[in-house]
C-alpha cells in the first residue's frame, strides 16, 4: 500500500494525463521527492514488503522511485519531442502532520520533536514545488529543494541528483512494473507504467465463485451428476 500510494498511483496518473498536459500552455509534470531519496536502493524482489517491511525504509525507497520516474519521465519526453516538461522536488524539513503521525519509536521521536523546532513551515516546504511548476526559468529534468541547511530549509534552487537515479537499467525496470497487464498506462518510449501493481492485485479479494448446477434431484446430495444419492 505504501509503494502503491506514494509511486505508483502517481505515475499512472501522469501517464494518463500527458496527452491533455500535452496540449496546454507551458505544461509540466513536477514529482515530489525527498532527500531521504539518498537512503534507500530499490528492491525489485520485495517492492510490497511481504518478505521484510520496515516504515522508514520503505518511505525512503518510494521517495527513490519517484526521483527516478520523474528523470526517466524527463528523458522520454525529450527523445518525443514533447512539450511538456518533467521536474522533481522536495520540500526539505518541513512541519507537516507527517513527521508525527507517520513515524514512531525513535524516528517519531527525533523528527516528531527534536528536529521540528529546525523545520520550516508548510508555506515555505511548498516553495521548491511551486517554484518548479511555474517558474519561466525551471528546466526540464532539474531537481528543485531548499538552499539551506544541508538542503533541509530555505529558498529554491538546484539539487544535484544522485547516480541511481540516472541509472537507465533501474529506470527501465522500474517503469515497466505493469508489464502487459491491460490495466497498463502508456508512456512515452513504448513500456507501461502500471496502473495497479501485481502485488495488490494478488492481495485482492478472489472473485465469488459461480453459483453450483441445479441439483438433479433437488436434493444437495444430487448437485452433480456425479454424485451420489444417500
């Protein structure tokens, strides 16, 4: 649920959306990240959690894979000839409803209380967002954050992305999670980007099975025709 809320649902959404963007002025897909990006690797093998799930750990590994859909995104929609243009961004350290209502233990204690006195309001953790949305001067593939602090606080500006999120094998396997699967949302370049994942879809509830064939002898016993009567 994690993965499929905080990645998932958004990059189907963005490709269900980029024939409209498309056709706007000035239009732009901007994918909000987070410096916790930096912490995690993707791991294909247990994308979901069943086998080993950790809160913090599979927040920092979806913030990863929406930094390397929106520079995937980006080179896409350039080889396309694309108008429209993909950014990313993070709000930094910001006093949000996240840092207690998400975390617990030690990381809820550290971020829910210790460091909020650091953090910068709401209003000023939007700015990078915005500032990549609509600024003139934003470019296509650039990573907006704070400029201060160690990127925790502070105005816009340029981030530099770090080298996983270019890694074209990761990019690949990542927006080609949906496969072949009809509910698949196309991008630009041909793969899918998926609109559920496999793993919720195996978690959902199994169909209800058909109704039995009348019975012959309108007895439960006699519900087959191979079946025995008592």
């Amino acid at each position: 649920m994690q993965f499929a809320a905080s990645h998932l649902g958004h990059s189907a959404l963005t490709g269900l959306l980029l024939d409209l963007l498309a056709a706007g002025d000035d239009p732009r897909v901007v994918t909000v990240s987070s410096l916790n990006h930096r912490r995690e690797r993707l791991n294909f093998d247990d994308l979901s959690g069943e086998r080993a799930y950790a809160p913090t750990g599979f927040y920092n590994q979806s913030k990863l894979a929406n930094a390397v859909f929106g520079h995937e995104l980006r080179r896409r929609l350039s080889e396309a000839r694309s108008p429209v243009r993909s950014l990313l961004a993070h709000p930094g350290c910001t006093a949000t409803s996240l840092s207690t209502s998400g975390p617990f233990g030690l990381v809820k204690l550290v971020f829910g209380r210790l460091l909020r006195p650091l953090a910068q309001p709401p209003e000023q953790g939007a700015l990078p967002q915005l500032y990549a949305a609509t600024a003139p001067e934003a470019e296509s593939g650039r990573f907006i954050g704070p400029d201060g602090m160690g990127g925790l606080r502070g105005a816009p500006k340029r981030v530099e992305l770090i080298p996983r999120v270019t890694d074209p094998e990761e990019a690949a396997a990542l927006v080609g999670l949906g496969g072949t699967d009809r509910d698949a949302v196309r991008l630009p370049g041909g793969e899918v980007a998926p609109a559920r994942s496999a793993h919720l879809r195996a978690a959902a509830p199994a169909a209800a099975p058909p109704p039995p064939p009348p019975a012959a002898c309108g007895r439960p016993a006699c519900a087959s025709p191979s079946a025995s009567t008592p």
